[in-house]
C-alpha cells in the first residue's frame, strides 16, 4: 500500500517537473528561435547587398549621390575608394 502511494507521488511529481521542463522548451522555441533566425536572415541580406553595392561600383567612381560637392572631399573620397579597392583585391 505504501509503495503504490509513493509510486503515485513521484509519478506526479515527475511529471510536474515534466510539465516545467515542457514550459521552458515552448517559450525558448517561441522567444529565441525566431530571433536567431532573423539574425541569420538579416546577415545573409546584407552579405547579398554589399556584394551586390560593390559589383555595381565602378573602380574609382562612386555614386552621384554619394558624391561630395567640395572638390577637395571628392578628391579625398577618390584616394579612399582607391586604396579601398586596392587593399581588398
């Protein structure tokens, strides 16, 4: 009789800490999973956009609209891509 009560006891308190564990596991699956996937996605994205920002410059010209208006800062904007696209050949 008294095994049988205490088997019933841990068997419920087993599956109290079951029951724990489970709620642990749903709210890190529904809490950090996405995250790390948005990280993933987003630095996939950006690898995919630089790539494709750095193939569509030319060597030593940037776009109008990266441009400075001060001859001077578009010179030095010239010396920088310059040494920039020789230091990552």
């Amino acid at each position: 009789m008294l095994f049988k009560f205490l088997d019933n006891v841990f068997t419920v308190v087993g599956l109290f800490f079951v029951s724990i564990l489970a709620l642990i596991g749903i709210t890190f699956a529904v809490t950090y999973i996405p995250v790390i996937i948005g990280i993933v996605v987003t630095v996939i994205v950006l690898a995919w956009a630089n790539s494709y920002i750095q193939s569509s410059l030319k060597p030593n010209k940037l776009p109008k609209f990266l441009q400075a208006r001060n001859p001077i800062l578009r010179n030095m904007q010239k010396q920088l891509l310059i040494g920039f696209k020789k230091s990552s050949l």
